[in-house]
C-alpha cells in the first residue's frame, strides 16, 4: 500500500502516463478505506486467531479480504484534455472486465444505483458499487478510487479462488451467519466464475496485454528503483493498523 500510495503521487514527475502494478499478498490480510474507522468495525482478536493483518488503503471504501487474490493498482497523470476523476475509474473497470472477459467471463459494468436505493454496510464483497464489475450478478473485481491533485489511484482485486478464511469473522457483527450468506450472495471469485483456476502469472500478463492493446500504447515492465522503493517504504508504518489502536468499549462499536 506504501508503494501504491508513492506511484500514484510520483507518476506526474515520471516519464510515464499510466503505471499497472500487479501484485500477491505473502500473508492474509484485511485492508480497510483510507477514511474507515476500524476500531469500530474490526474483530481484531479474531483477525489475529486467523493470522490475517490489518491494514489501511490509501483508496477508499469497505473492508476487503487479501487471500489467493491478485491486486493491482493503477496510477494515472491527469490529463488536460477535460477527462472527469469519475471517466478515468469507468475506463478502468472497462479495461478490466475486457480482460476477464478474455477467460470467457460475461462481464458487466454495474450502473448508478437508483435515488433512495440503500445498501447494506458491509464488507466490500457483499455489493458491488457503481461502476464495480459483476458475472452473473456477483461482485469479482472490487475498485476503489483517490483523487490527488495531479494524479488518480485506483487500487482492486481479483480473487482468484476461494478463501477460506470467513469474512464475517474478521468484523465486528451480531449475525455472522447472516452476514456471510450476503457475501455469498453478492460476490464470487475467479475460479468459480470461469470453471478452472487461473494462474496469478497468466492473470497478470493478461492485465498488461489488455491495456498495452486497448489504449494502444508502448509496454515498459520495470522494477522500482532502489532509492524509490526506499523512499516507498519510509512511509509504510501509516498503512498498519495496530490492534492496540483498537476501542476496548463495545459501546461504540459499530455493529455490521
């Protein structure tokens, strides 16, 4: 997330319009949107029986769970030419669904939610959004967005199988079961979407081709640089989230 966070401010000194970073987590973790209160909604006693770290999103939105998926974020030079924050997250999704729709997936585009339409508050796998990628009607790419003032990021994930780590135990609800029937019903992943499971290496590479192809321009896969991944990292303790930051009273939790 450091590393997300500094392509996307950095990108606008860069030779580069557009970076396409894929990456895999080594451990399970749950990042939650940049202006979350995770005291509130987070089971952290439960997140540590399940090893699963807790961590924050320099994008917005609900918490997700980072197990056998592959993310990716995308850092992006405004343009002068009149394109809205709202345009460059629509082509993102676009771009995506076109590349899943390279493994036989039926994607769609979710469209604007309907005036006084609610929607529950919970996990980020239990709805899609506007403008987020369904397959048969079920969340498969979660997207977040943040807007800076000469740049944009966007940060999703594609899960590529299930995990088995349960959602609903990482939160902090009075119905769990009920809770993980409605992640069910709203979202699926990879595997179970195109009926055989895809390598993270061939997911990423079809990423890079998708966008190489469909905005038509030159490809140049490199490394971060020694001195930018290390001024990346100074910044990383702003992404944990500890759990002694936790509030001890149930009181002011917030129950999903």
């Amino acid at each position: 997330m450091a590393i997300d966070n500094f392509l996307a401010k950095s990108v606008c000194f860069s030779p580069y319009t557009l970076i396409l970073r894929t990456y895999k987590w080594s451990n399970p973790a749950l990042s939650c949107g940049y202006h979350q209160k995770t005291e509130t909604r987070i089971d952290f006693d439960s997140c540590s029986e399940y090893g699963v770290e807790v961590v924050r999103r320099p994008t917005g939105g609900r918490e997700l769970l980072h197990d056998g998926d592959l993310s990716f974020s995308i850092s992006i030079r405004k343009d002068q030419n009149g394109t809205t924050d709202g345009e460059y997250f629509g082509i993102a999704a676009e771009l995506i669904a076109g590349c899943l729709g390279r493994f036989g997936l039926r994607c769609e585009i979710k469209g604007r939610a309907r005036k006084g339409h609610s929607v529950i508050s919970g996990p980020c796998m239990i709805s899609a959004s506007e403008r987020e990628i369904t397959v048969g009607g079920k969340k498969i790419a979660p997207m977040a967005q943040r807007v800076f003032r000469d740049s944009i990021l966007i940060h999703g994930s594609i899960p590529l199988a299930k995990s088995s780590i349960p959602i609903s135990k990482l939160l902090i609800s009075n119905d769990r079961e009920f809770l993980e029937k409605m992640i069910e019903r709203g979202s699926t992943d990879l595997q179970s979407a195109a009926g055989r499971f895809i390598t993270p290496d061939l997911l990423a590479g079809a990423l890079r081709d998708t966008f190489r192809r469909s905005l038509g321009c030159d490809e140049d896969e490199t490394q971060i640089a020694a001195d930018e991944l290390t001024m990346a990292l100074a910044d990383i303790e702003n992404w944990k989230i500890e759990q002694d930051n936790k509030l001890k009273n149930a009181e002011k939790r917030e129950v999903i």
